[in-house]
C-alpha cells in the first residue's frame, strides 16, 4: 500500500515523502493513522538526528517516521492477532516499548511505523509488549492526546514520600496535601490540572502559577475554581514569584507535591523554596541542554526530607488509565490543544515547534491544510473555517468531536 510520511533522515532533514509499504507478515498489523499532536520531543529528535537516544545510527540511509501520539483503525491484521484485533478497531499506541530492553519507539526508531504518516505497519514488538491499545472514544484527538496525558500521569504517580521511622516510600502525591503546578498554564500543566481535579488521588489545595496573565486567565476559564471545589480541591491560579507570598498560601507549611513545567533554573530555584518537609518536587519539564543545572537546598534534603524526581513519558498503565478517564467524560484534553493542521504542515510546525506559541499542534494526516490556531479560524474568508469557528464557539472555544467529523468531511486531502 502506498503512504505518505514524513520522514527523518538526520539533523534538521525531515522530508514528506509518498513511497510503498511492504505487505504485512502474519505478525503484524497494517492501519490508517487520522491524527497525531506533534510533541516537543519530535522536534527534539528532527534538530539531533542520529545523536538522539531513540534515533537509529543509520537513519540517513533508513529513514524513520516521525509522531508518536497517533490515533488511528486497524485495516488489515495479521493471522498471529486475530484473536485480539479486527479490522476497523480504533488504536493508539503506547510508543514506549521497552522491547528487550532497548529504546526503539515508533515515531523515532521505526521505517514504516510513527503517526506523522497516512498508513503504517505495526510491527510484532508493539503487540507482544502490550502496547497496541484499543481506544472507545468518540474523536480521533482524543486519542492522539492520550500519550501527553499518560505522561502527566506517570509524574503523578512518580512523586514519592518517605514514611517515618521505615525506608518505605509512599508512591503517588499526598492525598489531602497542598500542591503546586509551577509554569502551570501551558498545554501539558492544563492537563496535570485537569486530572488533578478529577483523578481519584486529589490535593486539598492546589496553586497553578504562570509569568503569562492572558494564557492562566484562559486556563482559569476552562478549568474554574468552581469546578474545582465541586470535585473537593482548593484550586487557585496565581502569578506570583515570590516564595513568601506562596508559602503564605499553605499557612507556612510548604507544599508537598510541586511540579516544574518549564525547564528554567528560576522556576526549579522557586519551587525547591516552597517544599514542605518530606515535599516532592517532581521535575516534568525536559531541557534541551544536557548540561542543565540548577541549585538544590540540601540542608533540607538532609534535615527535611525534600526530594526530587523526574519523569519522561508514561507507561502502558498509565496510558490505560488517561484513556478510561476520557471514554468515561472524567477529563477533557482539548483544551491542550490549540492549532489544527495537515500533513503537509508537518516539517515547518516540527522544526520551529518551539518558536510557535499556543498548545499542542494536531495534525490530521489525510489532509491538505496550513497550521492554523483555533482563535483565527473566524477571521479566514472560508465556509469551512466558518463553520468550524461557530461549532467552536459553543464548545468554549475548544476544538471538539463536531469539529473534528466537519473538518475530516470536508477538508482537501493530502
């Protein structure tokens, strides 16, 4: 079958390409993606090429697929899965395999598989580890959001407390404690709020700060504090600096969950200084540098208990449950995203991923359209965009299941 894809094949060298896939053994399994939201990682991976972990030496003369928060339907399964897929079943794929212990994803590691890519070939691995999952929803984003979401998952259940008296950890985030999401307003500190709220291990409190006033009066929108207090939680979204004046939020005794969403050595300085004792500062943001530092107060650590985890990506449990919580209406990720785009704007929005404001960026492989944010979809002189914005407008300005048939219904392909 013949796909189009866009391809890696080094530093700075992504290519959209049409080129035919191999037939499918009796291992695996052929199918359609419909929509992947480009991640930073990818972009990571398109300015590293072969110098990245999970980019293949020979990539040059073997081009990987690029996207691995991909959603998408079965078309063909191999004799070997029969039992467990048919056609027409809708999947997303948990990228991280950990297959024989190596680092090889889709989206990275693999010539015909990743979701920047009208069809793919899931190889045998991703079955065998338990990595294709079935997805029930309604909308393909959703989907595609599954894997972001995983990953403010994991960060949750990382974050970790000591118990008295034992070497015993308490895993997961105090339950009933104070929390704080530090350069909380982008797309991926919209959805740690989101589960925060609604997930079955809730904070008493919770402080969202943000530098950026105009994108937390957004989130506050969204996501209320009206909502919150429904659901038992405290939330308040601020945009202050100063240690003091959050401190004075907990009554002076410190947070115990704090989440760093920006990998900036002033925001891992603030949040080191809000801990409680026995507080988790969970470092979620990836830096670019590998020499990225920052200073830690370790009189604390020692006389304190403070302590710090990091966390890149989710597991499959992780993924199982983001994907449970959104068939059952319990969270809603759009609000993570927003600009819609095709295949074709693929190579520009990864290479400058992270000069272009906003959320995430969703991609809708089988068509032909320019990156364009949700909030300029009124001002485009198209019946399409027109209709689109109307069916936004009385969605909270959120991109939606109505939106998403409309566009696939009548868009131009690729």
């Amino acid at each position: 079958m013949q796909t189009k894809a866009v391809r890696l094949y080094g530093k700075n060298d992504l290519r959209l390409e049409e080129f035919e896939l191999p037939a499918i053994t009796e291992h695996e399994i052929l199918a359609k993606v419909v929509s992947d939201s480009i991640c930073m990682s990818s972009h990571k991976a398109a300015i590293q090429g072969a110098d990245h972990k999970r980019v293949p030496n020979d990539v040059a003369t073997n081009p990987t697929i690029l996207g691995h928060e991909f959603c998408g339907e079965l078309i063909d399964v191999g004799a070997k899965w029969k039992h467990a897929f048919k056609t027409g079943d809708r999947f997303v794929i948990q990228p991280a395999l950990n297959y024989k212990g190596a680092l090889d994803a889709p989206g990275y590691s693999y010539r015909y598989i990743g979701g920047n890519a009208t069809y793919i070939v899931i190889p045998n691995e991703v079955m065998e580890m338990g990595c294709l999952l079935p997805y029930k929803g309604d909308g393909f984003f959703y989907g595609s959001l599954a894997e972001p979401m995983s990953c403010i998952v994991g960060g949750f259940h990382a974050s970790y407390h000591t118990t008295a008296g034992s070497y015993v950890h308490n895993m997961g985030i105090v339950e009933g404690g104070n929390m704080a999401l530090l350069a909380g307003a982008g797309p991926m500190g919209v959805g740690a709020i989101d589960y925060a709220l609604h997930c079955d291990r809730k904070p008493k409190m919770l402080v969202v700060t943000d530098i950026d006033a105009a994108r937390l009066k957004r989130v506050a929108e969204i996501l209320t504090v009206e909502e919150a207090a429904r659901c038992g939680v405290n939330l308040i979204y601020s945009n202050k600096s100063d240690p003091a004046e959050l401190l004075a939020l907990t009554n002076g005794e410190g947070y115990d969950d704090v989440f760093v969403y920006a990998p900036v050595a002033a925001v891992l300085e603030l949040a080191d200084k809000i801990l409680g004792r026995d507080g988790c500062l969970n470092f979620f943001a990836g830096p670019t540098n590998p020499a990225f530092t920052a200073p830690f107060n370790f009189y604390n650590v020692h006389y304190a208990s403070t302590h710090i985890v990091g966390t890149s990506g989710g597991n499959t449990d992780d993924m199982v449950e983001s994907l449970r919580m959104m068939e059952q209406g319990l969270i809603n990720p759009s609000a993570m995203i927003t600009h819609i785009g095709g295949l074709d704007c693929v190579i520009d929005t990864t290479m400058n991923l992270n000069k272009i404001p906003g959320g995430k960026k969703l991609i809708y492989t089988h068509i032909d359209m320019p990156l364009t944010a949700i909030e300029d979809f009124e001002k485009i002189d198209s019946p399409l965009f027109k209709k689109l914005a109307d069916i936004i407008k009385t969605n909270n300005g959120l991109w939606n299941v109505e939106a998403e048939k409309t566009l696939l219904s009548q868009a131009g392909g690729i």
